[in-house]
C-alpha cells in the first residue's frame, strides 16, 4: 500500500529529516489564482497554476497571474511535475507562464484538463516547453519522492480530481474544488469509497476547497440548470445567447441537450471556447453531433428561432466574446443582436440584471 511507501528505506528517514511545506502560492482567501507548491527537502510539486480574472477597474489588465517569484529564487529546488486537479481558468489558465519559467516541468492531468492545457499551451507558442501526460482518477501518481493517488471529484466541469498525498508526515487529502452532487451532468458521483478508505487509514491534513464554505446549506446540483435551460428555451422567439465560461464543457452538453429538444443549431463564438468545443468533442467528452453544430458566420442562412449561439464573457471578462459583441466589436456578431444596450453603464455585462428597456432584450442570469 502506497501509504507505507517510504518506510523501512532509505529515503524515508532522509525524508523525515526534512520539513514538509505545503506553501499557497496564490488561491486562498481569494477567488483565482490557484497555485499551491508542496516542498519537502529539496524535491517540491505544484497543484494548478490558475489565473485570476481582473476587477471591473482594472482597465487594460487581461488576466492576473500567481506570483511564483518564490519559486523562481530556490535556485535548489527540484519541482519534480505540476499536477492538475481539473480544467478551469482559475485553476490552469498561468499554465505557460509557469511552463516558460521552469522549462521541461512534465504536467500531470486527467483526459479534458490535459486537452484544456493543450489548448492553453498552443495559443501561448508554449507546448514545446513541457510534457503533458494524461492519467485517468483513481491512478496513482509518483513525484519525485512523493506519491500521489488521485480520486473523482464532482464540480461543474467533468474530469476533475483531488489527491491523496502520501507524505512520512501522514496522509494529506487536497479536495480540489468540489461539489457532493449526487446527480451530476455525466453521471459520475464523487468518490466517496476512496474518500473513506483514506478516512480509515486516518488524515493528518484535509484541505478542502473554501469558496462558500462559510455559507449553510447544499449548493444545488448542475442538472437544476437544465430545468432553467427548459424555462428558457421553451418561451425564447429569437435567438438565444448563452455565456459561460470557455472550459465548463459541462454546461455546453446542457445547452447542446436543451437545443436538440427544442429543435435548435448550437454556433459557438470566440477563439477559446470553440477550440474547446472541438477538443472535447474529439475526446468523446462533449456530445455534440455536427448536424447540430452551425458555424458563426452561416448565422443569417437560419431563422433567429432555430439558434442557440454559446460564447463566453458571463463575468464580463474584458476580452471575452460576450464584451466584444457588447461593446460592437466582434467580428461576426456585430450586428447580430443589439447587445450594447446591456452595456449602458460602465459596468460589466454580468452586472446588468432584468430585461433591457431599449431592446427588449431578456436577460438572464
Ligand atoms: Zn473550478
């Protein structure tokens, strides 16, 4: 059993000399910026290297990155792999910028984080600078003198996972960001049996995911958004614009699901989320059949009602398709929706709520 590892050997009591540190390079107290280094001696790991989305205020600024500067002056440390826990922005989106700083650092992720990063690391001229290898959860993990175990987590993108870390200081559980959904989109339930073999061996330290934390109750399973989607779609005359993020493949099965009910074409807008659309799709994890999917610019060759056009910008992130179109500036859907009129303050899209007077455009969040 990987938990006793290291004992009776050399390394073990090497190891046992040296202080274990489990350093937040960013990610705790904040929304973005996941980034946590393990150090141990001279031999680290990194779980995620996620950006931060920038405030309304932060004019010009795209995306703000982990300050890993700490990392760039232990000139001794060996950071054996980056390890993934699943796909989102803010838990992959530096991934070049960590890349370009520790050349040849091999990355460790499960099928659709890995296809994310990939995704990433091309847009960034980035992929030649490290490995990706791809593991599936469950599969163990070693790095560098520690080992790894990986479990299924549920969270609103599919592929996630945590980790059982298997240290001579006791074993470590990192949730990643989770969600006990027992319906989720894919139908894979957390893993709850793995979660309570680590409780019997006994956990010396539990780091769960926060955000929310503080707030009593369930958070609502994904598939609730379906039943919203039907509300939606059931009375919609026009076109419908659904914003999200990039990598929540998740959420684009369910519009791609509630547009082949209502007989709908599903066209995504923008770089990176039709890149992801396109990856998922040839890793069998999105379903979307190409009779379904109608390209942008062929948008005036079909009636307003048979569309449903996916592009990301719901937190009014600046250079996301929703603003662009927002503020007249996409290339294909300039003129496709009067969507400015959301805009009419200085405030994000995601900041407007009821309906536009001056377009009767509904919106919903
Ligand atoms: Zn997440």
């Amino acid at each position: 059993m990987t938990r006793y590892l290291f004992r009776d050997t050399e390394s073990y009591l090497l190891m046992a000399k040296s202080k274990l540190r489990i350093i937040p390079i960013g990610g705790l107290g904040e929304i973005g910026k996941n980034m946590t280094v393990f150090e141990m001696g001279n031999d680290a790991f990194i779980i995620d290297t996620g950006i931060m989305f920038p405030a309304n205020d932060m004019h010009g600024v795209d995306y703000i990155i982990p300050d890993f500067r700490y990392l760039q002056e232990r000139k001794d440390l060996k950071i054996h792999a980056i390890v993934y826990t699943h796909g989102h922005e803010d838990h992959i989106g530096a991934v070049s910028h960590v890349v370009e700083a520790f050349p040849n650092t091999p990355i460790y992720a499960t099928p659709l984080t890995a296809g994310l990063l990939e995704v990433r690391l091309k847009e960034r001229r980035a992929l030649d600078k490290t490995k990706i290898n791809v593991f599936n959860s469950g599969d163990k993990l070693k790095v560098g003198p520690f080992m790894l175990e990986s479990f299924h987590m549920c969270h609103s993108i599919p592929d996630c996972v945590g980790f059982g870390i298997y240290t001579p200081y006791g074993l470590i559980v990192y949730s990643g960001d989770y969600k006990f959904d027992n319906s989720p989109v894919d139908g894979k339930k957390p893993d709850y049996a793995r979660l309570a073999r680590f409780a019997s061996e006994g956990v010396t330290l539990l780091m769960a995911e926060s955000t929310n934390a503080d707030k009593p109750g369930w958070t609502p399973s994904e598939t609730v958004i379906d039943d919203a989607f039907d509300r939606v779609f059931k009375k919609a005359k026009g076109r419908i614009f659904v914003a999200t993020f990039a990598s929540l493949i998740s959420r684009v099965q369910q519009v791609v699901n509630a547009a082949e009910r209502y007989g709908r074409k599903v066209a995504v807008a923008g770089h990176s989320m039709s890149e992801n659309v396109k990856m998922a799709r040839r890793l069998g994890i999105l379903n979307l059949p190409d009779s379904m999917l109608l390209d942008v610019s062929k948008l005036n060759s079909i009636s307003d009602n048979q569309v449903v056009i996916m592009l990301t910008g719901a937190q009014g992130e600046p250079t996301a398709a929703l603003t662009k179109v927002a503020n007249g500036e996409h290339r294909q859907l300039k003129q496709a929706f009067p969507f400015r009129a959301l805009r009419r303050d200085e405030k994000t899209c995601c900041n407007c709520t009821g309906d536009s007077p001056e377009t009767q455009v509904p919106l919903l969040r």
